[in-house]
C-alpha cells in the first residue's frame, strides 16, 4: 500500500491530453514539493516532474505538473506512442524522522 | 556527465545479509546539498524508497525497514554501500541508487538498477 495514491491505469490516443492523479496528505504533499518520474519498459526511472511544476532540461514541454493542497497532477497533452509507460510521483514526508514516499504507479497505454 | 551504477550479488539465500554498492561519478558527495538514496522495485510493483545519505553523513531511512538497513559511504571512493539483513524472499526486486539534490530535493540520476532475487 503506497502513501501517496495514483490511479492504476489511464489511457489516451495520440494526440491527447491525459492526466494522471496523485493523492496525499499534509505531511507530505502538502508540506513539501512532488516530483514525477517516467518509467519505460525494461529501463530505470527518468526524472521528468520537479519541484511541482519544473521540467528538467531535454524533457519535452508537452509534459507539465501542477500541485494544489494534498494533491498534484501530471498532464500529458499531445500524447504519443512513445509515451507509453509507467508514471510514478514521489514526496518528502516530514513525518517521524523523515522519508521519501512514492505513489503506486500509474500505467498509461496510447492507444 | 554524471552515472550512478549498482553492483552486489544478484543471488541470495533467506535470512543472509545483502550488500549492495553504488559507484557513482560526475559529482562529489562531499558536496553540499548532495545526496544518494536507494530505491526499489519489485517485478511487476512500484518503487519503494529505503535509504539515503547526505554530503554531511546525515542518514534516514525508511521506517518500514529501518531495522534491517544500513548507508554509508566513502567519499574518497565515490561509494554508496547499503546493507539490508535479514533478506526474505519478499525483498526480491531490482534495487537503484540515485542522486539526490536540489534546493527542492529530486532524484534527478538513477543508475541502471540490479535484480536481486531471494531464494533457498
């Protein structure tokens, strides 16, 4: 059961916008800023949210985060077949001593 | 250019300790605000973070595991070695390091990651 809560799937056709939900509480979304990673088939976790809204350099601008109270949002518009993967958002969590939390990963398929 | 790369056993029997090491290059750890944290994966299932360590030494971990894990690191190597003991076949997974930094912290590197499978 991960923290923060992603829906499990989500779907679109090319050249589509999608969103992709993440859900939290006040000691980690809330207090602090979410970061989305990219995961393709086979391969590690890519950076492509930070600190809510920022892109890292070379991620595409068809990309964009956004974060309002406990929640935070991913948007993909002009959905692509290369986007085909797993998403996931992560948090600090001020709680107890501190610790980093990840959602439970949501798989988008471009139909 | 900046990697991060795992390296450990990629077999281990229940109850062992495991040992796992991330040899990383293109930045210092004795940088400030720099970090390396250890995530999971296992098939199939979503990340899992478990530790990290700052430039300062300072170290936290996951509260789930807590017992279990240890991070340290040599800076004079470029090191990261995290001991998980106890192992069951549960904690079979593909385990990552990453850089952590930031003025809001991300993990913006991952290495490729290594399979580790429990079994007896």
């Amino acid at each position: 059961q991960s923290v923060l809560t992603q829906p499990p799937s989500a779907s679109g056709t090319p050249g589509q916008r999608v969103t992709i939900s993440c859900s939290g509480s006040s000691s980690n979304i809330g207090s602090n800023t979410v970061n989305w990673y990219q995961q393709l088939p086979g391969t590690a976790p890519k950076l492509l949210i930070y600190s809510n809204n920022q892109r890292p350099s070379g991620v595409p601008d068809r990309f964009s985060g956004s974060k309002s109270g406990t929640s935070a949002s991913l948007a993909i518009s002009g959905l692509q077949s290369e986007d085909e993967a797993d998403y996931y958002c992560a948090a600090w969590d001020d709680s107890l001593n501190g610790f980093w939390v990840f959602g439970g990963g949501t798989k988008l398929t471009v139909l | 250019q900046i990697t991060l790369k795992e390296s450990g056993p990629t077999l281990v029997k229940p109850t062992q300790t495991l040992t796992l090491t991330c040899t990383f290059s293109g930045f210092s750890l004795s940088t400030s605000g720099v970090g390396v944290g250890w995530i999971r994966q296992p098939p199939g299932k979503a990340l899992e973070w478990l530790a990290l360590i700052y430039w300062n030494d300072d170290k936290r971990y996951s509260p789930s595991l807590k017992s279990r894990l240890t991070i340290t690191k040599d800076t004079s190597k470029n090191q990261v070695v995290l001991t998980m003991t106890n192992m069951d076949p549960v904690d079979t997974a593909t385990y990552y390091c990453a850089r952590l930094t930031g003025t809001n912290l991300r993990f913006d590197y991952w290495g490729q990651g290594t399979l580790v499978t429990v079994s007896s």
